[in-house]
C-alpha cells in the first residue's frame, strides 16, 4: 500500500490553518516564519518556494533572504544575529547545503534553538536524546508522524535505517527507539562501511532509505510484508520530462513496492511532510514566546 505522504500533508496543513486561526483569534501572534537562501541551488530554491507556499496555505507570515553564493561566513552571521534579535520572526531556517567558505556548524551553533525550527541546533537534538519537549527535527519528525497517521506498529519492530546523517539517519534512529509510540523499535544503522548491508536490509521489519543513492535498495534487499521509508531525491536525467530530469527515491519503488507492504513514494512521501513539521514547529515556537 502507498503511504501518501502528499494528502497526509494536505489533511496536517488544514488542520494546522485552523488551530492557527484560532490561536490568532485568541490575540496570539500570527506565527512568523524566516528562510535564509544562500545561492542559486536549483533544488534548495524548489525546497524554499515549497516552504514559503505552504506557510501561505496555514496562515503563517513568511520572509524569504536571499543571499548570493559568496556571501561571507560573517555576513552570513550577522544575519542569524538580527534573527536571532529579531522580535516578529518566531522561528527560522538557514538552507542547507551552504557554500564551501561557510561552516555549517558555526552557523547552526549560532542559531538561538528558541527559534531553531529546523531542530537542528545541538540544545534541541540533546532535548530530543532525553525526550525532553523540543524541535524534532524536520524529516525524522515528519516520517514518525506518518507512520503515527498510518497506524503502522513501530514496537518490537526492528526498524533498519539508511544512512546517518546529522538531519535524518542518526535523529530518525533515536526517536524510533524511543520508548513511547511510535518507537520501541530495536534500531540497527548502516553507511558507507557497513559490511553485508544487502543481509542486514533483509531483516527490516521497517526500513528507511537515506542515503541519496538513486534506486540503491532493489526487491531482493526488501523482507517481503516490509515497510519502507523512502528519504531520498534524486535527480536523474530523463530526456521525456519537461525540465531534463526527474526525481526518484534511494529505493526501486516499482519492483519494492510490489512486496512491501506499505512503502512511500518519491516524489509525494517524506518531502511533503518535512514541510508540515517545519510548519508545526514554527506554530509551536510562536505559542511558546507568548
Ligand atoms: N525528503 C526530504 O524531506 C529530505 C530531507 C533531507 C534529505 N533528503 C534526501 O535524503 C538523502 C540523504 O540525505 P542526508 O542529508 O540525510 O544524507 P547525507 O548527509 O548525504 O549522508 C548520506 C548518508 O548515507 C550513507 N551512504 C552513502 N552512500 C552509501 C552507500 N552506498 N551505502 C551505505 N550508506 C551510504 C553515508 O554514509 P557515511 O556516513 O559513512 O558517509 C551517510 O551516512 C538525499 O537524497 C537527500 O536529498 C530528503
């Protein structure tokens, strides 16, 4: 069965619009989201429109910065500092990746995690390894959330993650072995040193794929009943499509989702619900300032 991640997010950002609505008529703040674009990064500028778009569509303020490729390091920092300061911004987001001169540990450290919506600053993943109320971060939050709308068991399960990045792997591999629901999986991680990761994948009762590998996890990888999670986007080039190229997930879908049981799509899975969660957080960080 297709996870949809794309009318999941729809029925969240209605529900969101409304619980906005209300918050405002109740004399709170309408929430105020920032997003810092540094360059011209064809896929950050899509990922950035779709998140201005979607802050129309629940009734949050947006403000786009844009800045070009070479921009400083301290100019970079001047700005988070007048975020930071800033009393009508609620919460922002710094668009990553960032040019090579830019450091993207000292520009997450310097974000106020009061305003970190993305959940990326070190405070708000430490509060998210104590289960501490906090930022999720963005992707991890919103696959716990689908798997949550879906009614998927997550307990017992033994859940297979793909890659550890600081943004998905590593935090998504925490909340899934939580001890609440969703969680109480038995979590095993795998990377680039991974040995035998073909034997280790066949044991997911749920598996997660992001690597940004296209097409990396195929049907003889994939326990037949398995749930599988697609993170990635990938560009491949496509002489059919309008703009040269299309996106695909880390995963086969087409042979994978004939034994899956449940398996989300790329596009239209996990993207459209790491903007929800961004939204959220963003509601959530106007509401705690009040
Ligand atoms: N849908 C969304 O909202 C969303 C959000 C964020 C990212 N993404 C997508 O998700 C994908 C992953 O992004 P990311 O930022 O999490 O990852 P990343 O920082 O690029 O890291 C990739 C991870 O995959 C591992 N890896 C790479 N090739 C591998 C291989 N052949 N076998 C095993 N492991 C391998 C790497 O291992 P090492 O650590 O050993 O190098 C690393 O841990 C990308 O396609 C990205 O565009 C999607």
């Amino acid at each position: 069965m297709k996870i949809d991640g794309r009318q999941t997010s729809i029925e969240i950002k209605e529900e969101l619009k409304l619980e906005i609505d209300q918050w405002v008529e109740q004399g709170g703040k309408r929430p105020h989201l920032a997003a810092v674009l540094v360059g011209e990064d064809a896929a950050s500028m899509s990922y950035v429109r779709g998140k201005i778009k979607s802050c129309e569509k629940v009734g949050i303020v947006s403000t786009l910065i844009k800045k070009p490729a070479s921009i400083s390091q301290e100019e970079l920092l001047d700005i988070i500092d007048d975020l930071n300061s800033n009393n009508e911004v609620d919460g922002y987001i710094v668009q990553l990746p960032l040019p090579g001169q830019i450091d993207e540990h000292t520009v997450t450290l310097r974000i106020n995690p009061e305003k970190d919506v993305d959940g990326f600053h070190p405070q708000n993943l430490g509060r998210m390894m104590l289960g501490l109320d906090t930022f999720l971060p963005a992707t991890p939050f919103g696959i716990v959330t689908l798997l949550d709308r879906y009614n998927i068991p997550t307990e017992g399960k033994h859940c297979v993650v793909l890659g550890r990045s600081n943004i998905v792997g590593t935090p998504l591999s925490v909340l899934l072995s939580r001890k609440r629901n969703p969680g109480n999986c038995t979590v095993t991680i795998v990377h680039s040193r991974t040995k035998n990761i073909k034997e280790i994948l066949l044991q997911a009762d749920i598996l997660v794929a992001a690597i940004g590998r296209a097409a990396f996890v195929q049907s003889d990888m994939v326990k037949p009943g398995a749930v599988v999670i697609d993170v990635g986007i990938n560009r491949v080039d496509d002489i059919n499509a309008k703009r040269g190229y299309r996106l695909v997930g880390d995963v086969d879908y087409t042979g994978v989702s004939e034994i899956a049981s449940f398996i989300t799509p790329v596009p239209g899975g996990v993207g459209p619900m790491t903007i929800v969660s961004l939204l959220k957080n963003t509601l959530k960080a106007a509401q705690r300032k009040s």
